[in-house]
C-alpha cells in the first residue's frame, strides 16, 4: 500500500477495504477512492460528496466517516501528468478495492479509446450492474413508470467491447479478411467485402456464466421473482444464442432447487392442471404444431417432459414451481417492447455487453432519464460506482446538472458496503425533495408548478430533508 498517489497523500486517519474468500471486510474508516469526471463532473462530484458525507454523519452519528482519496483519471489528469489513466490511479483503485467516479471523456485521436472500458478490463470488472426503478414525483414519458423496478446485469468484458477491430484498408484487416474469405468461408458463398472494417464478438462459456451465475445469485439474495436471459440467438446462434443455453445450464446445474425454467413451469403447471395428462399430450401444449414437424423433433421434446419431470416432479410439482425464481430468455429486439408494454413481467435481466448497453439506457428513459440513473462495474474482489451519463462539456461549471446518477451510484456503493442506513437516507431523501419539485433544470422543464434550483442547491435541500 502507498502512502500516495499521483503525489495525492492517503489519508492517514482511514483504513483500507480488505477481501478475503468472498467477503469484503469493511472498516468504520474506509478509504474510497474517487475520480471527479470530466465536464460537469465537477459539479455532480462536489454536490454528490456533501450528501455522501451529511449521510453517513446522520446515519451513525460520528461512528462512521468515510475518507475520500482522489485519483486522477480523463482530462484533470492529462493537464497534470500528460496521462489519461495513470498507473497510480489504476493501483489505488486495486489497493482499495470499492471506488466511484464520475463521467469520463473518451480521449479522441488515439490513447485509450475509453477509460471506462479500460477501468473495466484492468480490474476484470465483469458485471456491470444497473438498477432501474422510479422515484415518485420524477416526470416520465409513460403512464405507469411504478411498474418497472428491473435490475440489470450486463457482462462487462466480451462482446464487441473486448476491443478486437482493424480498421479498413489496413495490413491487418485485410490479412483478417483474407484468412476469413479464403479459408474459413472457403466453398461458400458467404464472404466479407474488402473493403470492410472488421471487429471479433468473442463470448465465452467463462464469461457468460459468470455473469449468469451473479445475476441469479442477486435474485436469491433479494428475494426477485425472475431472471430474463437477453440475446440474439435467433441471429447470432454461437454467440448469443450460446449465451442463452449456457445461461439455462448455470440456473439448472448450480442454482437448481431456487429456480424454474420457464418450458418447465409449461410442463409442470399442464400437468396440475390435467391430472393424468400424458407425456405426448403435454408435450403437444408446449409445442403447438409438433404433429406437423420431423418426428425426430417431436420426441426430443416428449423427451423433455419426461426428463422435466423425472428430474423435478416432486421438488417443484405441486405448485411448488410457482415459489422458485423463474429463468426465462428473451429476444434482444423484444425486449425493448416488452418493458414497456409488460415492465412487471420483469425483475432481473442478465445480457451480454452490447445488448445491455442499449437496453439500460432504454430502461433508464421510462423512469427519468439517465441523470438519475446508477451503475456499478464489479469483479471478484473490486467494485467501482459510476454515473451512467456523459459528460457534458457545455454544462461544466455552471451548477445546472443533475447530480441524481452520481448519488444513487453512492447508494448502491453504500449497500455494497452494508451501510445501508445511509443508503436509504439519501434514497428517502432524494424521492422526498423530488416530490417538494425542488429540481434542476432537466426535471423543472417537465414539472408544473417546480423549482429550479443549480446543483448545489439540489445538494443542500437532499441534507435538509435527511
């Protein structure tokens, strides 16, 4: 451990996060470090951290008090070290183990493409965590934004995020396309243009079930009703779609007395409901049509009935399926309907990394926008929060932002931690200064009868009303 970083001293009265098989062990003086962000990160920043301080204060009366180390990332840091990400700034987060941040230029002309991906590969933060739930009093574009409170799991490290892409007309991609068209694609008909740009969609059997197995993990521990693996497969059936099955074998080989497919609640609830119905018979009610298919087909899926309930019949029979935590997949582009015409349907969403960018910023537009909506990016062992917004340079410095994404990031951090009397007091109170439509600019435009208020002012009325 240093004593600084990026010549920033540590601070001498706090304690650093340990992790040992599994656990984090938290001090009542933790040292958390923080990266200010870029833009109106400034502002959100110095807001966010009064309230993160006035809670704690609150909460424990004194017992508890975080201690704060900046590090230095995106352009603060490139004005002081000519380094977008310094090696300091990457260590300490390791060191420390629980960090937060705020919005990050991408640097343009070469460098890193993206300090954000680059945190997430250095520290192998895998999940990236993103609940999405309504506040009451926040304006929203649909009649009944209550009804959505999903959380959002997004494998955080594969895809096309892995980084994996030449750009056209170069050596290197056309020794790429020359290799695919002449020998991998060889005596088809299917070839890649020339002049393309090409990238690779790498997603592991590691990294699916991972991803998987935390977010059925977080169902358990938070009592949500189902998971909804989210995919491409019907397109993209050894990437996506091999997501999908390994997603459906973590539920059933490791998580199999919590959960229930949903083919196998088809063929349980058929059978409560037909007493004595035949395996063929209920085979029939969960395929439609089987009599017109190959009959190869038609056994595979008689097969399934009976392996189903050989396997299951009497610990999720009887009814006892409808207590499990339902595993269920769906479609990529469906998804985006789906919650919004049937956001109750839906609790926990686990996605591959592309898929989950969009759809949690599609989530994040039914209940507010992203000015109000948390991330996290975790692995085994490290966790940083951050705001899921950009940085809006136009905005920086005049106190106008919403700071809500960086705050309710410092909710989830302080759940993480189990300082959750604090979490909640910044949650409460936020809902509550929201109602008082005491807001910024982003939600006053959309509220009859609100206050605008600047940054700090939003900031103030969140620790009045703690």
């Amino acid at each position: 451990m240093q004593t600084s970083y990026n010549g920033i001293a540590v601070p001498t009265e706090g304690k650093a996060i340990e992790y040992a098989n599994g656990t984090y062990t938290v001090p009542d003086n933790p040292i958390i470090p923080y990266i200010e962000g870029d833009g109106t990160g400034r502002d959100i920043w110095k807001a966010s951290q009064r309230v993160f301080d006035a809670a704690v204060e609150k909460a424990y009366g004194g017992k508890k008090k975080v201690y704060w180390l900046e590090v230095l990332a995106g352009e603060k840091s490139y004005r002081k070290t000519q380094n977008w990400l310094p090696d300091d700034t990457v260590k300490a987060t390791v060191d420390f183990r629980v960090s937060i941040k705020g919005p990050l230029t991408t640097p343009v002309g070469g460098g890193i493409r993206s300090l954000n991906v680059a945190l997430r590969q250095l520290m192998d933060l895998y999940q990236c965590v993103r609940p999405v739930k309504y506040y009451a009093g926040v304006p929203s574009p649909v009649k009944h934004p209550e009804k959505l409170d999903i959380v959002l799991f997004r494998e955080n490290t594969e895809d096309i995020y892995a980084g994996i892409e030449f750009r056209e007309g170069t050596p290197e991609a056309k020794k790429f396309i020359d290799f695919v068209n002449n020998t991998m694609l060889a005596g088809t008909k299917k070839k890649v243009r020339e002049d393309s740009g090409v990238g690779v969609k790498p997603i592991s059997i590691f990294g699916s079930k991972r991803l998987v197995r935390a977010a059925i993990q977080y169902a358990v521990d938070h009592g949500r009703k189902s998971v909804t693996l989210v995919h491409k497969g019907n397109i993209q059936k050894f990437t996506e779609g091999a997501f999908r099955e390994w997603g459906y074998e973590v539920a059933t080989e490791e998580f199999r007395d919590k959960v229930v497919t949903e083919r196998e609640s088809w063929i349980l609830g058929n059978l409560e409901q037909h007493p004595g119905l035949s395996t063929r018979d209920n085979a029939t009610m969960i395929e439609p049509g089987i009599e017109y298919a190959p009959p190869e087909f038609g056994e595979s899926v008689i097969k399934e009935v009976e392996d189903t309930l050989q396997a299951i019949g009497e610990t999720h029979g009887g009814g006892k399926w409808k207590s499990k935590i339902l595993i269920t997949d769906r479609i990529a582009d469906s998804i985006f309907q789906q919650i919004i015409i049937r956001p109750s349907d839906y609790s926990v969403l686990a996605t591959t990394n592309l898929n989950g960018d969009y759809i949690s910023d599609a989530a994040a537009a039914q209940v507010g926008g992203l000015g109000i909506a948390p991330g996290a990016n975790i692995g085994d062992g490290f966790a940083c929060f951050e705001a899921t917004h950009g940085t809006a340079p136009k905005y920086a410095d005049l106190d106008v932002i919403n700071p809500g994404s960086v705050m309710l990031s410092g909710v989830m951090m302080f759940d993480f931690l189990g300082w959750t009397e604090a979490a909640r007091m910044i949650e409460n109170s936020m809902e509550k200064t929201i109602q008082q439509k005491f807001v910024t600019y982003d939600f006053e435009r959309q509220m009859q009868g609100a206050t605008k208020v600047k940054t700090s002012e939003f900031a103030s009325k969140l620790i009045e009303n703690m």
